[in-house]
DNA sequence: GCTAGATGTCATTCC
DNA sequence: AAGGAATGACATCTA
C-alpha cells in the first residue's frame, strides 16, 4: 500500500506536469516559440528528469511485475521473446487474461504481428468488455501494453479529458506500428469511424480544447468575421473533421500502449508527439504546416535522435503526422486573433522572441489607429506599423490573407461573402495547399530565390495584408493584386469603399504589381548577368582561338617569304646579261606586274622604269 | 558594428 | 489616358 501511494503521489505530480505540458503543447502549437531549439531542449530536460522519476517507478513496483508476469502463460507458451520485461501496473490485476495477453503479444519487440483475423477477434472481444466494464478495465488494456510507463500515466489524459462511460475508444490494444498491416489499419479506420467512437472522441477533442483556454469558433457569437480567416470547422459533425481526430486520439493511445518503440521520455500523449511535430514545423516555414509529406521527409532527415520514432509514426493507419497540433495551433491561432489586447495576459508561459513580437506595441497600435481611424490612413501613417515586421499577428494573418485561388475570382464579391462564413471556406484551401503568390508568378526559379528568403517574403507580405486588415478591406491582398483589371475594378465597384480603403487598395495593388515586376527585373537582370557572362566566357575562348591561329599565320607567313625569298634568290641567280654575266642584287630587282609578267628593274634607275620601257625587258 | 546580399518600395519612364 | 511593365535608386532586414 505505501508502494501504491508513492506511486500515486508521483503519478499526480505527473499528471499536473502532463498537464502542464499539454497545455504547453497545444499553445505551441500556434506560436513561434515551438521551434525555438532552447525550448525544444527544455522540454528534453523536463522528460530527461521524468525518465528518472519512471525509472526509480520501475524499481519499486519490479517485483510485482515479476509476480504478474509470471501469470502471462500465453506470452509463454507462444515463446516469443521480450526483450524488456514490461513493468505492469497495480492495476493490471484487474486485468482479464485475454487483455493482458493481448498487450504482451502487442508489444513484443521480437515477435510476429498478430494476424488480421486474430486481431479482429481480439477487438471483438475487448470492445463489449468495454462497453459493458468500467472504465479500470480500458485503462488498463493500455497500462499493461505500456511497460516503460508508469501505470496511471499514459491513462492520464484519457481519464482526464474522457467522460468515463465514453472511454473505451483509446483502448484497444493498438498493434506495433512498425508491423501494421493494412488490414489492421482498415480494421482500426472501421472502429475509428463507429458512431460511439466518433462521439467520445469529439467530446474528447473538446474537452481537450477546453482545457486550453482557447474558445473553439463553433459558436455563432464568436466567429467574428474579422477572424474567420482560420476557419476551426465543428469537430463533432463531419467526416473529415473525425477523420482529423481519431488518428490523433489513435495517436495517443498508441503512444501509450506502445512504449516498446517510443522512447521512455515520451509521456504524455501530447508531449510523446508535440515535441517532434513542433520540430517538424520551423518558425519560418508555418506554411509547411500544409505540406505534411515534406514535413515527414524532413523529420526523418533532421532528427536522428526520433528516427526511430518517426518510423514507427510511420507506420500508424491515416496517420495525421501534425494533426493534434495542426488542431491546436489553428484554434490558438483564432484565440489569438480574437484577443490580441490581452494575449499576454493568456499567453504567458511564451519564453521566447514572441513575448516581446505580440507586445502592445506590435499590435494594439496598429490595431487601434488603423482599424479605428481609417479615414486617417496614409502610407507614411502605416509605416509605424510596418516597423514591426515581427508580429505574430503579421506573419500569420497575411500568410492566409496571401492565399490567391483561382476560386476567389468568383467569390470576391459581396462583403459578406467576404467578410462573413463563405469567407471560412475561402480560407480553408490555404491549409491544404499553401502557395506563394511568386511561386505562382514562376518566381520561384530566381537563382536568389531561397527557402527562408520565400519565408521571410511571406513575412514582409503581411504589411500589405495587416494594413488591409485594419482598414477592414473586403478583399484578400491576393485579390487586390493578381485580379485582372476589369474584374478588379468590378470588385472594387460592388463595395462601398471610404477614400482611404480606395487609396490603401491601390496602393496594395501597386505596390504588389511592383513588387513582381521588381522580383522579375532582378530576375532578369541576374539572367542578363549569367548571360553576360557566358558570352564573355566564349568570347575570351575564341580571343583565344584567334591569337592561336594568328600566331600560327604568323609562323606560316614567315615560312613562306623564306621560301619566297629562296626562290627569288634562286632565280635571281639564274638571271644573266648579254655578256652572261649575273646581275647584281643590290643592283637590280625582280618585279612583277599585274598582268604576271616578272621584269627585272635596276633599282637605282627605278624612277626611270615608267619613263623608259625600253629598258624593261621582260623574263 | 560593419557588410553583403536579398527584398520591398518609390519614382520615373516606356509600352 | 490609364494601367502595367521595367528599372534605377534607396531603405530595410538578415546572416
């Protein structure tokens, strides 16, 4: 009994750490400070310490497992091989046999996966349990599959965050992802989709989100238009939305239920994957949030450390690589758009640059004298709040406000429209696929054309879209910039817009065209450059043809007035008067004419040649 | 703190 | 004439 109630002492010192972390994980999951790498390793040190906690658990209650184990006759008579002899919980002795061998079979490291009609059989035996049994009888079926976890742990957030009668759903003995099948996927998509599932899991997602202080948008009185640019769909009523949050509820109870491939450190369901799934999205890559696959890539390159884990993540049926923290971040997100004045009172455990980014300063002024004074906009006014290129509220607003869709031809329109729901949907294709306006413009190939260049583009894009946004444009900046002028100007024409709404939208739009044209000028002048340079290349290669084979002319030229001047000499010498004496070469030349004809001209007499033909006499 | 490179913006010209 | 492209010049940011 003592033994119990240290172990339940730490395991409540656990569940307000759980708690604590969870909350901290699902608040990273908007903000910045996730990918800061010092909180990152904070979060290290803070599981490093509860691994020694676990540890000294795992001594204390070892020989009670040994005693439970012993009793696990199936594991043996199967002969599979456990590498770690999993420390079971107090509360395994209320386990039936049939679960606790389930979990031994399911996290052996060594042994075969269970076959598909085994496993099903399995399920269709556990789940009446579940619906008929209380919820120990769950908790449990996860506590045995976890032997590197503290019994009560795993189940924590699940007893927490479940209502009791509900909580059958993580409990299934989820198999080894490493060796799931896809039947076995199918078969836990067909458990995941039951009715009864689905509804304790959106309760679970609720009460999830409830706990962290972030109103969802489900109520009509809180989806202000302003803010509905991060549309947070109901959980509880459509597909996609289930399909979003079973597998992170499978998640969960898979993180529990197999720690034989998680690391130790990874406790809370939450924390098990918040850390990798933060690392997974850079501060200045928030858009990769919409590219999943490239995020997995990524992790599996970065992190050597969860290589390991991210294939076992891998491996997990529907597997939504970010989806609780996709969840948390965009619900975050809407809280923090609609509570910019007291989000430091809200947000108060941030520990890095974004405390000082979402000062009053970075937003409340900006918010107040532009959203509320728009007829005294002016580019220079606005320039105050451009000087605060680090807000959050910049970087996040206008890397959805930047979203350009061929479908937001048709639906810029109404204000409305805009302004209102359909503005929710208009918003939501950005998460699916986000693109930068230069991608599509075809800047992507500039040679200067970077990674965190294209970031910190998207970040200097905002000032157009905060400015939009506090004059409360109808229109998204990608609107106002890439819609034909026609279609501009009818847009323009369906709204009542006040002078500085007019100015601040031409001005986007200009300042946008520009911008391109800009990105397209450089573009150009760097080809210019490359192609300046490749023309000098050849140049100098054919200057250096050309000296080649002018000295090689020069060489030849020589060769032949050698040979000429040989020649010359030997008919010179051949040459003879009418007494047959040799002329003299200092005397006299050979010449010849146009026509060919070779005379021989006395050279001291040689003006008189023209004069005196007589005295020419031809060869 | 300085610097180079990238990028945004403005003014101007050209088409 | 208006709109947009092109571009030089300058400002700003960041590594």
């Amino acid at each position: 009994m003592i033994m119990e109630m240290e172990v339940m002492h730490s395991v409540q010192q656990d569940m307000e750490l759980i708690d604590i972390l969870w909350k901290q994980d699902i608040d990273l999951g908007a903000r910045r400070e996730v990918y800061d790498y010092n909180h990152r390793q904070k979060e290290h040190e803070l599981r490093r310490q509860r691994e020694l906690e676990e540890e000294k658990r795992q001594h204390l209650v070892l020989e009670q497992e040994k005693a439970l184990l012993a009793q696990l006759e199936l594991d043996e008579e199967t002969g599979e091989y456990i590498p770690r002899p999993p420390p079971s919980a107090p509360l395994q002795s209320a386990v039936a046999p049939l679960e606790v061998t389930q979990n031994v079979s399911f996290t052996e490291e060594n042994g075969d996966a269970m076959s598909f009609d085994e496993c099903l059989q399995l399920l269709a035996e556990t789940f009446p349990v579940e619906e008929t049994e209380n919820t120990s009888v769950c908790l449990d079926t996860t506590v045995v599959s976890a032997p590197m976890m503290p019994p009560e742990q795993p189940a924590l957030p699940l007893a927490t965050l479940s209502p009791g009668p509900l909580l059958p759903t993580p409990s299934p003995p989820p198999p080894p992802p490493q060796r799931m099948s896809l039947d076995l996927e199918q078969a836990w998509m067909e458990l995941l989709s039951l009715p009864e599932l689905q509804q304790c899991l959106s309760m679970q997602m609720e009460d999830t989100l409830e706990t962290t202080t972030y109103p969802l948008p489900n109520s009509p009185e809180e989806q202000n238009p302003n803010y509905t640019f991060y549309p947070m769909t109901d959980l509880t009523d459509s597909e996609p939305n289930i399909l979003n949050v079973c597998p992170a509820e499978f998640m969960n109870t898979f993180d529990v239920s197999v720690p034989s491939m998680v690391p130790p450190d990874n406790l809370s369901p939450m924390k098990a994957k918040a850390p990798q799934l933060n690392d997974k999205f850079p501060a200045e890559s928030f858009c990769d949030i919409f590219y999943p696959n490239a995020i997995l890539e990524e992790s599996s390159g970065q992190h050597g450390l969860e290589v390991n884990e991210s294939n076992t993540m891998s491996d997990i049926p529907n597997k939504p690589p970010f989806t609780p923290v996709d969840i948390y971040s965009l619900s975050a997100r809407d809280a923090f758009d609609r509570s910019k004045e007291n989000l430091t009172a809200e947000l108060p455990d941030s520990d890095s640059g974004i405390s000082s980014n979402i000062s009053p300063n970075a937003s409340s002024p900006g918010k107040s004298l532009y959203g509320d004074e728009s007829f005294g906009y002016s580019d220079s006014d606005m320039e105050e709040m451009d000087h605060n290129p680090g807000s959050v509220e910049s970087d996040y607003s206008e890397m959805f406000l930047l979203n350009f869709q061929p479908d937001d031809l048709q639906r810029a329109i109404p204000l409305s429209a805009q302004m209102g729901q359909p503005q929710q949907q208009q918003e939501k294709k950005p998460k699916q696929h986000k693109t930068d306006p230069a991608e599509e413009n075809g800047h992507n190939n500039a040679p200067f054309t970077k990674d965190k260049q294209k970031k910190r583009s998207e970040v200097r894009l905002s000032r157009d879209g905060q400015r939009a946004k506090a004059l409360k444009i109808p229109f998204t900046v990608d609107m106002i910039i890439n819609l034909p002028v026609d279609d501009f100007n009818e847009m323009m024409s369906k709204h009542q817009l006040n002078e500085a709404q007019l100015a601040l939208v031409r001005d986007i739009r200009r300042r946008g065209k520009n911008k391109v044209a800009a990105q397209n000028c450089r573009k150009r002048k760097m080809e210019n450059i490359v192609g300046l340079e490749s023309n000098l290349d050849s140049l100098k290669d054919e200057k250096a043809r050309l000296l080649e084979e002018k000295s090689q002319n020069i060489t030849n030229l020589k060769e032949m007035k050698q040979q000429l001047n040989s020649l010359y000499l030997e008919v010179f010498s051949m040459l003879r008067d009418e007494k047959g004496n040799s002329y003299s070469p200092s005397d006299y030349s050979l010449q010849q004419s146009t026509d060919g004809n070779v005379f021989l001209v006395p050279r001291i007499k040689k003006t008189f040649i023209k004069s005196e033909d007589s005295v020419l006499s031809p060869l």
